[in-house]
C-alpha cells in the first residue's frame, strides 16, 4: 500500500489495486465523487461506497432506518423495533391530529430507555441514549431544527456483542464482533488519564463521548469504565472476526434472510446479539465501508481486499 489509508482515500486505492490485478479500467470522475469501471464491453459505477450491485429502490430503502425496520418485519426477520416521528415543519401532512410528542410518552411507557437518532444517520452520528421524556424531546427537537423530516426512535436493548456482516449475492462473507471502548481502574489515575492513554483517534463522535464523562474522577482498582454505550469503530470501538462456529452460523442465517428480504446484493448487516442470547438486525448499510477494520485489525486489509474483490467479480458477471 504506497498510499495513506485516510478515510476519504481507502475505497479508491483498494479498488485501484483490485482492477489493475483484474484488468479492469478504472476513471475517476465528477471530481472523485465517482468511479467508472470498465472491462469487456461493460461499465460499472461505484459512488463513495455505493456500488452498482444494488437494485437502486433496495439502496434507498437500506439508507431509511424505518424502511428497513417495515421490510424486515413485514417477511418476519427479527429486527429491532422503530417507531418514526415526523418533523411538523417538514412533514405535516404525515402528523396525526394529536400531534406526535404522545408517541414519545407512550414508547416510554412501555420502556425504560429510547435511543433517538437520524433515520438517515450513519456511524454513530446523531445517535443519543434518553433515559427519559424530556432528553428524548430534547434529542428530536435538535435533529428537527439540523433539518431531518423525520426521526427513528426504538428501545434500548442490552447488549452483549454488536456484529457487523458482510453480505454478497446470498453469502455471507466476513462477519467481525465490535467491543465498546474502555478503560480499567487502578484506583489512583484519573479517567481522563485512562482515556488519554488510548490514543483514541480525534473525532467529533469521540469528543462527543468524552464530554459526557467528569474526567477527573478516579475509577476504583478493576473497575471497568465504558467510554461510550455505543459500538462504532469511529467511536473507538475494536473488531475482532468471528470465526466459524454455531454463533456464527446463527447469525449467517438470519443475515441471508435480511438480504433476501431486502432484495440487497452487496451490503453489510449489522446485527446485535442481547445479553440473553437473541439476534436481531439492527440495520442495513447500502454503502459498504470498512476503513478502520482495514487498519486495525491484523490481516484486516486483506480481508476487506478479498470482499471488494468478489463484489467487482459480481458486478461483471
């Protein structure tokens, strides 16, 4: 790899390695936005991390959280529940005559935590844990005044592994378990001390998590300390590969169900597995990205490499 894996850069310098090896032409186009591949008469396109695989309504429906949450449900994929709330600016005709906030009163009657994010959100962003009525109010007024027509809000589960899968063409591919960012106590350093030693990487989402924290507390001798309640690599999360076994074939089976069910041929599908051994999809990502799995994991880069590789060799079938 001559280039720098930055984020923006790692999907055009594996693709390019992959087509020279393929004998695939490929061309940057409308400033990099895109990229045109040809080979024995046929061209593809690939747009950031969208590929040409996908029917184009299977794409739209992954990139809208609640429409992946009616897909699966309506051909009984076990999937985590949503409940959508409409901007009353943006999306009036959809309001009910009672307005919407009694739909926030009543998820939390039946809950005790939601989680309200963008339903057009991606790696964590815009994501936010409420452990009542008025930060879930909060929450959506914020993403109603950055602009979202709507909002997914859906139960907390609690969560042991969250997994992300690799899905092409009815195969599952990869599959690689995340573990939440933390620190452990010694009784004496301070948690802002524990975190600085990870060298966690500077992003919003990151800086987001750490701002919820009192860094100068001192965690006690072995007491483990989770950074964030969420599990994106962005967000400092690790990956380790799940390797072949009962879990995994578990969840192979329900992941090709959700690519069925979704009509998708190229996507991930991440999946979590609850603290009492229940899988349930969680989303479906229609942009196939794996950055920080390519360099963080031992071996990562090749594997992403093998999955890109299969999914040009599909797209030219």
């Amino acid at each position: 790899m001559e280039e720098k894996l930055e984020e923006e850069r790692f999907l055009p310098v594996i693709i390019k390695e992959l087509c020279q090896e393929m004998g695939i032409k490929v061309e940057k186009l409308s400033y990099g936005w895109l990229l045109q591949l040809s080979k024995d008469g046929k061209i593809r396109h690939i747009t950031r991390n969208h590929f040409d695989n996908n029917p184009q309504a299977s794409g739209e429906i992954a990139d809208d959280k609640y429409a992946t949450y009616e897909v699966l449900k309506s051909q009984k994929v076990p999937v985590i529940e949503h409940t959508m709330i409409f901007n009353p600016a943006t999306r009036s005709k959809y309001i009910p005559e009672e307005g919407v906030w009694h739909i926030v009163v009543e998820e939390f009657s039946k809950y005790d935590k939601l989680v309200v994010k963008a339903n057009n959100g991606c790696q964590g962003k815009d994501v936010q844990l409420c452990h009542n009525r008025k930060e879930a109010e909060i929450a959506i007024q914020k993403l109603f005044h950055q602009g979202q027509g709507s909002v997914s809000i859906c139960p907390f589960y609690d969560i042991k592994t969250e997994y992300r899968t690799f899905y092409l063409n009815g195969e599952v591919l990869l599959i690689y378990g995340k573990t939440k960012p933390f620190v452990i106590g010694d009784g004496e350093t301070t948690l802002g001390e524990l975190i600085e030693a990870l060298h966690l990487p500077d992003k919003k989402v990151i800086r987001d998590n750490l701002s919820k924290l009192d860094m100068n507390t001192v965690p006690q001798k072995g007491e483990k300390v989770a950074i964030s309640w969420k599990y994106n690599l962005s967000g400092g999360a690790t990956a380790k590969v799940l390797e072949k076994g009962k879990l995994y074939q578990s969840m192979e089976e329900l992941v090709m169900q959700a690519g069925k069910a979704m009509n998708m041929n190229f996507a991930t599908i991440d999946v979590i597995q609850t603290v009492d051994d229940e899988l349930y999809v969680m989303e479906v990502n229609s942009g196939v990205c794996a950055t920080i799995f390519a360099e963080t994991v031992e071996g990562g880069y090749e594997m992403i490499k093998e999955v890109y590789r299969k999914a040009l060799e599909n797209l030219f079938e």
